[in-house]
C-alpha cells in the first residue's frame, strides 16, 4: 500500500533512523524532502533540470579535497607533457664530479649519487608514472567493465566462466607475478608495464561492473524497455551502463594512483623501466644505497610519488562521495 | 491520561535547510483506548511516534519545543537512563516490517528472551520458558519447536506476530504501533490486527495506531487524529468522523478511497500532491488542494477549533464542512 | 444466458464480444535446482500453473490475489517479459506464445504494462522527454522523426502533467507524477491492451484516486482494453468489468464484479472480502469475518487436490484427492442468476459477506 513501501530511493535517505532497514520510518516520512517541481498551487519551478552528474559537479565543486587533488593532478598532467617548462634542463646531462651535493642555487633539490640533478629527473619522472597510470587505467577500465557488463548482464555460462577465471588472477601475487613475467622483457618502455597491470588489473573491475550491472538489471525500467521491444544492446547501452558506470569510475580513479605505485616498485625492483630511462622508481632505486649520505636524492622523488598517489585517491574519495546516492 | 503529546515540535536538519516534520502536535491516549493516528507519507505520523519512544535520530533530527508525558512524566526531561526504562516496560512499539527489525542472527527465542533478562535478571532458561509462553500467547503454532528459529524462517505474519510478542514482554501500558500489517496480506492482516485488538482489551493497554488505511481504522479504532504536513488537523471519537467529517481533507480522503460495497463511476480525487516539508504552505497548509479555501486560509494558521466536546478540527469553515 | 454448447457448463459468463487477448492453460514454473557445476532439477515454483481467460476489447479483467499468487508472474508473460512453460496466448486470434525478433516486436506495440513502483520503473539518467520518446526510438515506424517532440509533449498533456517538464529527470518527480509519466510511455505506442501490475498501490491514498480515475479516462479516450492486477479489492471492484481471483497460480473464481463481490460461491473469495476492513466504523458490529488460518503455502510445495484445502474452512476428505475445475458449480448450472459464475471449488455455496 502506499506510504512507507517505496524501495531506497537516493534522496530519501537524509532522515535514515537506521532502524528499519529500506523501509525506514523517519526516512519514509522524509519522502517529501525530495524537490517538488510541481507545486500544488501550480507555480512555475525555477530550478535548471538535474541530473546526476550535474547534481555531483556541484557538489565536487564545493569539496575542498576536490580542490586540492584537482589541481595537483591538472599540475602532474601538466609537467608530464611539458616536463620542459618548469626543468628546462637535460635529465641526462650528469656530473659525476657533483654526486651527492646537497642543493645549491639553481639545483634546489641537490644531485644523486650520479651527480644528476635531482630536481630535473624528478620532474621529467613524472610522465613514465602519469603514462603508465592514465594508460593501464584505461586499459583496465575498457576490458574490466566490457567483459563485467556482458557477464552481469546475460549470466550463464560465460559469467561462470568468466568468473572463476578472474578469482585465478586473484590468486597471483602482484609482485612476484611481474618479477617473472616482465624480466623476460627486453623492451625499456612504459608499454611492457601497462600491459601487465591491465592484465592483472581488469578482474578488480570486472567484478565490480558484473556487480552493478546486475543490480541495475533488476530495475523495473529496464523490464519497460524490454516490454516495449528494445534490443539487448540498447537495454545494456541505454539503461544499464549509465546507472551502473559510477562505482567502476570511482574504483578506477583510485586505481590509477596504486598503478603508479606498482610501476614505481616494478622499476625499484628493475623490471619495470630500466635505466636510461627516468622514472620515480628508477630515481628511488638507484638513491636507497647511499641514503644516509644524500637523503635529498631519495625523499625527492619519493615525495613525488607519495603526493601523486595520493591525490588520486583524494580524488576516488570526493568522486564517490559525489555519485554515491546514499549520501544525498 | 496515559500518554499526553503536547504542541511537539520536531524539524530535520538536511542539506538544503530545515524540514519541518512535526509543528505542533497535541494527542493524548488513555489506558484501554485505541487512538488512530491517520495521516500520508510526510504527515509527520510516525516521526512523531518516534519522538514518544525517544528513538528519533538525533542529528538529523531534533525536537524543537512541546512536552510529551506518559504516566505524569515529561519524558522529554528525563535522563537517558530512566528513558530507556520507560521504553520496553512502560510503553513498546511494534514497526511495519518485522523481517528488518528483528536481529536476523539471533533466534526469535533468544530475542525475546534478551528481554527478560535485561529488564528482569532472568536466567537463561527461565527467559527461555517466557519466550515459548509468549509466543504461544500471540498464537504461533508449535512455539515450544520454533522458539529456536531465525527470522527469516517465519512467515511475513509470523513474524509480525514475533513482533507483537516482544512488544508484549514486559506487559507495557502502551504500544505504538507503526502500520502493523501495511507489509501484510489482507487474510493475515485481518489475524493480526484481531490479535492485537484482543492483547489491548485483556492486558488494558492504550494503542497508537499509526496508519494511511481508513478501513483498519474503521474496524479498530476508538478515536482519530488525522495529521497533514506536520499537524492535526481533525480529531475526533471514530463514529462522528466517519459520519460527518469536519475537516476537507478528512472528507476528501474519505471521498478518494474506493469502496468494496459499492461500484462508483469517478472517484473524487483531492487535486495536487501533499507539500514539502521544506516548503509548508502559509496559513493554512492544506489550502492549496482545498476545494473551499478563501483568503484567510491562505495567511492564518487555523488553531484546532473545538468542534464539540471531544471533537476538533483546524479548519477555519469547520461548520461549512460538517453540514458537507 | 443460453449459451449453445456449453459442455459441463463452460464459458457461463457471456464471452466478451470482441476478444483482443485469449489465454488458456498458461504455466510458468521456474526450476529449482541443486549442485554448482552440474545443476540437478529437484522440484519447481509452481508460479502460475493453469490460467485460462479472455480479455474483451474495451473492458477492464482484474485480478486479485494475495502475494505469491502468481498474478505478477501473469503479468509478465502477457508482456512476454518472461516465457510460459505451457499454454497458449492469443492476440486476436493468432497464436504469439513464442514469437522472437521482429514478429515479437511488433505484437509488443499492442500490449503494453505499467509497474507497481514508480521509483524503479523510470530510468534515472533519462528526462522525462527521453523516457516517454523512446518507445518511438525502438519503433521508429509508430512516428516519423521530426514529429516525435510534438508526440511527447502531447502525451505528458493527456496524462495531466505540464508538457514544458520534458526535460526534467524523474527524481524530481512526485511518486504519482511519476506514475502519470509510466503511463504516457506505455500510452506511446497506441496500444490496445495495458497490463497494470498494481499501479496505485506505491501511492499515497489521496494520489491513488488521481490515477486510478486518469486510466479510466484513457480507457474511454483511447479505447483500451486493462488487465489490472492488484491486492486491493476495493480498487479492483471500482475499476473492473470482471474479475478473477487467484490463489496459488491458479484463478479460483472468476466473474462479473458484482458476481463476484456480491455473490461469491468459492470460500477463498469469501474469506478475502470479508477480511477487508471497511472504512465505517458502524460496519463493526455485524460483519461476516471470516479469519483465515495459517499462511498462504509454498508455490513449490502445492498441496494436493484444491489448494485451498489446507486453509479452508469447508475442507473434507474430497478435498484432498479432487482437484476442482474453474466451472459453474453443478449446483448452480441450471440456476440463472449471479450465482452461476466459473468458482472452483467442490463443496460452492453462496454467502454474502460485503454488505
């Protein structure tokens, strides 16, 4: 019957008492907290129409987490594209002459056991971490959601399938899986890398996308569509992907800054990027032997990294509690 | 009088600014009177109820002004403690959907004896042997064999009777009841509301029916409170309001339901939708759907103008209304 | 009414003049099954095992039952959302119980459904405009393109809502504003038949009404047929021409409203109208209450012989061993008058018990 019988609904929560589950009573009575475009006495609503991404911009808008990892991430992007604009030095001209001088006018970070500037390598690492993120992440995200959402939506034998083959990925520890299988690579790129995390990465996603997609899949307007005739890719297309899409984009954001992180420790370790090449886990590796003597040419990059990898996860934070309708 | 809510005020703090979900409602029930609380989604029926059992959740929610006194007893004063003592032994409520207010890991035996225990200092298997009693006093068949099941190995009817049960326990002097059998079939829902009606009159209880359903409150109750956006608007002994309505709304809902007895052609349908509590109405908040309404009900909050003895009703043409 | 050739006392109730839906033995049982790898079958849901009825054009069947009853499940396979395990469905006359791809299409434009719960059924990520459109998407032959805005906009109109809110998002609807825009979508493909899985009992009291007297304007308007599926008796006696009560899959009574509410013959129906509470309170004193005992059994576990038995208050041995057949109760074949209507039941007999 009418009343408290509406299934959760984003909007009604605000009231939640915590008491009675889906059909809570304080949140019941909230019900018309929600906006009321058409009021009884027929008034003209003012407010612009609203969608849900809309309703999360502006909320993002307004988080100072946001903010900062906002601008920190547009600055990484930034300077890994054109490292030359804030380092217009080379990041290969060393001296070894200078090997672990601490910071001197014009070299503010000091220079490694090599005598390279740290400062300039520290900046120039900044694209093999920003590639290998933004790139496995991608990867991740386009093969985890596609194979989650074909799973989730038609179940079955492919689902079973599929399922029981990403709990064996589950099973590989991360690092030792890439000791053995990027030491067989000789290729010093970025390439190898992204190719691994994808291959080990898409299960996270795929399990989640499987998951929404299925939640999605049981909502009535989905039968509606199907009652009317559309087509399975229009149903996927339509109206499951974009109410299943938001936790994937959550998870990924925050995945993207573990996967620099792991790209970090694959070059500490020296399967990653090897040398020449700059990397933030190269510039780590090579600083740990002589840390007591020259601590700048490890807290550097290591700094670097710390901050990225945060702000990315900064970021995940704000865009869940954006999406997520339990808090609005 | 055994319970007595007086001008209770209660607003939500939300994002987009206060809601203002209880303004100024006034009820009392006594001892072996079944008072029905009658109102829609949003009237402010049940978050009223759970001010009374001090279970409204605070932030966001918070009361704001009025007194509610049970047994000569301002609640609203009392320490926390001595609160939740009132709660169990002196008055219980029994929500809409027992599958979520009941612990789904525990038995129903160990949930009813967890009453005895606390509010007792019973030992486990005395509480054990109450609990079979209990669920045998709300007709469960084969209680002393279920008494170590899970919820969820109950029916939807079996459970609400579970419910009634534990509101039981401690024989409370008043329960509250939050649409009992909205979740139920109309066969089990004709069972339980017996039920319940027969545990009032032996155990002498007063019963707070909140409920939307004219019919369960034709068939059970003593006397009315019909609420809108927040507020009483007509109460009244269960026989006159049926008769002759003394409120627009009241008339309107009766109006609106179809009848089982008879075959109407159109329906009357109260115009509009019931406002947001973010955005009450001024004056009187119903005047926008109401067919009568004139100038002054859109600038002067009507009080609950005294009908007759025991009648009230907050419409300023309450005359109008009751000669239909 | 002298039906010629009515054997064993079939077909009582005077057909409709122009059938638009015939169903008979309709049977859905979903499998219950053990194992993980290798699943072995142990028994079904029996969910709807047996439905015969026709829908006249232009009329109104509604069905009552309490949950688990099946008549959800009914709803479904009218709307070939899900497959019958058995029976037939036609659609004037031809056989669409298995049609697939673009054959199954096209009969979907005719019959159409509105869901109980006006929260779930809209998509959230589309405006109004979007939702309402689309079956003008799936069907790009119903309205050619540069009419479909104008179409919309005309519906949301017939349904009473402002037309300028096509561009509005469901959430910031009312639970019976979103209702009026589930009707308008299925309203888009001029339907002849509407399949209400019951549409108001989501709303407020006050909003039921609303609705409920919007689809019987539309019904004139645009000469629907409805199969309204509901719990409420009430709503369904206000809105239909005939009714059919189900219990256990099965529909164990079925006729005229005024047959079945006023002269019901199965005990089933019985205890259902008279467990309804009747908002007057001088009703209290001399109702004939029946109180059913115990719960409605499993779908899985069917008792033998009528279903009904284990709950009856008549049940006796025969009961248990005879399954009854949906027909006029031999005791009232050659009785005219309303008490001669399809109730399945052995042991029939008319009992008033709305008054």
């Amino acid at each position: 019957m009418p009343d408290q019988q509406q299934p959760y609904e984003p909007e009604r929560a605000v009231a939640g008492t915590g008491m009675g589950g889906g059909m809570d009573l304080a949140a019941s009575e909230a019900a018309t907290l929600e906006p009321d475009p058409e009021r009884p006495d027929g008034a003209r609503p003012q407010d612009r129409p609203r969608s849900l991404w809309s309703d999360a911009w502006r909320d993002l808008r307004r988080n100072p987490v946001f903010l900062v990892s906002a601008l920190v991430i547009c600055f990484l992007v930034l300077i890994a594209i054109w490292p030359s604009l804030i380092a217009p030095g080379n990041p290969l001209s060393c001296d070894l002459a200078r090997a672990q001088d601490g910071p001197s006018p014009g070299h503010p970070f000091g220079f490694d056991g090599q005598g390279c500037d740290v400062y300039t390598r520290t900046v120039h690492g900044a694209r093999a971490s920003v590639t290998v993120g933004v790139c496995a992440t991608l990867g991740v995200a386009v093969l985890g959601s596609v194979l989650g959402a074909l799973a989730g939506f038609f179940g079955g034998g492919w689902d079973a399938v599929l399922s029981r083959i990403t709990d064996v990925f589950f099973a590989i520890p991360v690092v030792l899986g890439g000791l053995v299988l990027l030491s067989v690579v000789t290729s010093n790129t970025v390439w190898p890398v992204v190719g691994f995390i994808v291959l080990l990465g898409w299960p996270q996603i795929y399990r989640i996308a499987r998951g929404s997609v299925i939640t999605a899949k049981q909502h009535d307007y989905v039968q509606a569509a199907r009652a009317l005739g559309a087509s399975d890719a229009r149903i996927l297309l339509r109206h499951i992907a974009p109410n299943a899409v938001a936790p994937v984009i959550v998870v990924a954001t925050i995945a993207l800054g573990t996967y620099i992180s792991l790209e970090a420790t694959l070059s500490y370790l020296g399967v990653g990027l090897k040398p020449p090449s700059v990397s933030w886990g190269i510039e780590i590796s090579a600083a740990s032997p002589y840390v007591r003597n020259a601590p700048h040419a490890l807290l550097w990059p290591a700094g670097a990294l710390a901050v990225t990898v945060l702000a990315f996860i900064m970021l995940g934070d704000a865009v869940r509690d954006a999406l997520d309708p339990k808090l609005r | 009088m055994l319970l007595e809510v007086r001008d209770l005020h209660v607003e939500f703090r939300t994002r987009d600014g206060a809601a203002h979900a209880v303004n100024g409602v006034t009820y009392a029930v006594d001892a072996g009177e079944t008072l029905a609380v009658l109102g829609e989604s949003g009237s402010g029926k049940s978050v009223t109820a759970q001010a009374v059992m001090g279970i409204l959740d605070m932030p966001p929610g918070r009361i704001t002004g009025g007194e509610i006194r049970f047994q000569d007893r301002d609640l609203l004063t009392l320490k926390e403690e001595e609160r939740r003592r009132v709660r169990g032994a002196g008055m219980a409520m029994i929500f809409q959907d027992a599958l979520s207010a009941l612990n789904p890991v525990l038995t129903v035996g160990d949930q009813l004896g967890e009453m005895f225990r606390v509010h007792r200092g019973m030992s486990r298997r005395a509480a054990r042997a109450e609990a079979v009693r209990l669920m045998d006093r709300v007709r469960i068949p084969a209680a002393a064999q279920r008494v170590g099941d899970y919820p969820h190995q109950f029916s939807g009817g079996m459970r609400q009777r579970i419910m009634i049960a534990m509101a039981l326990a401690l024989e409370p002097d008043l329960i509250i009841a939050d649409e009992p059998t909205t979740a139920l079939d109309v066969t089990v829902q004709a069972q339980v509301m017996d039920l319940l009606a027969e545990l009032r009159r032996e155990y002498d209880m007063g019963l707070v029916l909140i409920t939307h359903d004219l019919g369960v409150v034709a068939d059970v109750a003593d006397k009315i409170a019909v609420m809108y956006a927040g507020r009483i608007v007509e109460t009244a002994p269960v026989h006159d309001i049926y008769k002759r309505p003394a409120h627009p709304y009241t008339r309107g809902l009766l109006d609106s339901v179809p009848r089982l007895d008879r075959k109407g052609r159109e329906l009357y349908a109260i115009k509009g939708l019931p406002p947001s509590l973010r955005a009450v109405p001024p004056g009187c908040a119903f005047h926008p759907r109401c067919p009568m309404a004139r100038d002054v009900c859109r600038t002067d909050v009507p009080p609950l103008y005294e009908v007759s003895e025991d009648r009230g009703s907050a419409c300023h043409f309450w005359r109008e209304c009751l000669d239909g | 009414m002298a039906e010629p050739a009515a054997p064993g006392g079939r077909a009582s109730t005077t057909a409709p003049a122009e059938p638009v839906l015939e169903v008979s033995g309709l049977v859905k049982h979903y499998p219950l099954t053990q194992g993980v790898l290798f699943k072995k079958q142990v028994g079904a849901v029996r969910a709807v095992d047996g439905v015969d009825f026709v829908l006249g054009r232009g009329e109104t069947l509604g069905i009552v039952g309490e949950s688990g009853c099946g008549k959800s499940t009914v709803a479904k396979l009218l709307c070939h959302l899900e497959r019958p395990t058995a029976g037939t469905i036609r659609y004037r006359g031809e056989d669409v119980t298995r049609l697939s791809g673009r054959a199954l299409k096209a009969v979907r434009r005719n019959v159409q459904m509105v869901f109980q719960d006006p929260y779930t059924s809209l998509n959230p990520r589309m405006t109004v405009g979007d939702i309402v459109g689309e079956p003008y998407e799936i069907h790009p032959e119903a309205a050619p393109k540069g009419d479909r805005r104008r179409r919309v906009r005309e519906l949301l109109d017939v349904v009473g809502l402002d037309p300028d809110y096509v561009n509005r998002y469901p959430h910031q609807f009312s639970g019976g504003q979103r209702q009026r825009i589930g009707i308008a979508r299925g309203l888009a493909l001029r339907p002849e038949v509407i399949v209400a899985d019951e549409p108001v009992s989501a709303l407020d009291v006050s909003v039921q009404a609303q609705v409920i007297n919007l689809m019987e304007r539309l019904q004139d308007e645009f000469d629907l047929s409805y199969v309204f599926i509901a719990h409420d008796l009430s709503i369904v006696r206000h809105i239909s021409d005939r009714v059919g009560v189900m219990y256990l899959g099965r529909i164990v009574e079925t006729g005229t409203d005024t047959e079945i509410y006023e002269h019901p013959t199965h005990p089933y129906t019985q205890a259902l109208l008279s467990a309804v509470p009747v908002p007057d309170p001088e009703a209290r004193a001399h109702r004939d209450r029946i109180i059913l005992s115990g719960d409605v059994p499993s779908p899985a576990a069917v008792p033998s012989g009528c279903r009904f038995r284990t709950r009856c208050f008549k049940a006796r041995e025969r009961c248990a061993l005879e399954v009854p057949e949906l027909a006029v109760p031999a005791e009232f074949r050659h009785q005219q008058g309303p008490a001669a209507h399809d109730s399945a039941c052995l042991f029939a007999a008319e009992r008033q018990v709305v008054r």
